[in-house]
C-alpha cells in the first residue's frame, strides 16, 4: 500500500547517521536529539510548544488524559480513522461517538457533529487527512462558551496549511 523501503532509500543518507546517533547515544527519551526535534517541529508549526511521543496513540491518550474527562463521558470522533483513535477512547473509559464525513475530503461533517453533541459531549476528536485539515473554525465556533474539549488528530497532516474564512493560515500541528 506505502511503498516506505523506497522513502527510505531517498532518505538513507540523511536518516541513517541521525538514527545510528541515537542509537549509540542511548538516549530514547528526552535526550538532546529529541529535544532538538521538539524545538525544530515547534519552529515549522510557529507554536510554543511540542511534546514528541513514541506514536500517536500516546500522543491521544496522554491528551486525553490531561482533560477533566471522566467514565461514560462521550467523544465524538469519525470511524475513517486509523483503529488508535477510538481504541484510546475506550482505554480510557470514554464512550466514541461516530459521526460521518463530508463525502470531498473524508473530514469530519460539522453539522453532523452538532447533531451529535448532547449533555454528555465533553470532547471532540477532528482527524485531518490525506494532508487536508478538518473544518477547525466551525468546531470551535461550535464549541465557544461551552466545556467541549477539542482534540485534533493530525498524525496524517502535520504542516498542511488551514485557511481561515478571514484570510488567515495556519500550519496544522
């Protein structure tokens, strides 16, 4: 389906010694190569802060579990996701609440989504795709005033641009 041997071998030469540093540096977790990536990825996306994780299923649950979430709380998510997005909502006790997509770029349906939201809301999980983010201005608007968390899922968007209705943009991250 990704043919990731050949990414590699465009790669090989750039990726092969920052890898083999770590390696042999033994520093897995927080050491100055990841601290070093965290300040360059917080660059590329212009934000103030990134927490790298191992793989996107910590990244959302540790999200997750940041937020004054509590069991049987709902989550309202799509199901075209990868398995990870719902498998931590369940993890964590949360009840997932599928909503569709809009049929042009397979991302989240706003409307749809404000149907679906009732007392028991307490988060929404948009996941950008194919390099195209989710309607964030509707979701949020939709969101103001009340105690939604909004937590996007951008394992499959990182550093796509979004556009605002007023002009402006912003990296996705």
């Amino acid at each position: 389906m990704v043919d990731l041997q050949g990414q590699y071998k465009r790669l090989e030469k750039e990726l092969s010694p920052a890898i083999n540093e770590v390696l042999q540096s033994c520093y897995f977790v927080g050491g100055p190569q990841v601290k070093a990536f965290a300040e360059d990825l917080a660059e590329y996306l212009n934000v103030k802060h990134v927490i790298p994780c191992g793989n996107g299923t910590d990244a959302l649950q540790l999200a997750l579990m940041a937020m004054d979430l509590k069991r049987g709380d709902e989550v309202i998510t799509s199901p075209f996701t990868f398995v990870a997005t719902v498998e931590v909502i369940a993890l964590l006790g949360l009840k997932p609440v599928f909503v569709d997509c809009l049929p042009d770029s397979f991302n989240i349906d706003p409307e749809k989504v404000a149907a679906a939201i009732t007392d028991k809301t307490r988060c929404i999980i948009p996941i950008h795709l194919f390099g195209q983010g989710a309607q964030m201005e509707a979701l949020m608007e939709m969101v103001a005033g009340t105690d939604i968390y909004v937590l996007e899922d951008n394992a499959q968007a990182i550093g796509a641009e979004y556009f605002f209705s007023d002009g402006r943009s912003q990296k996705l991250g």
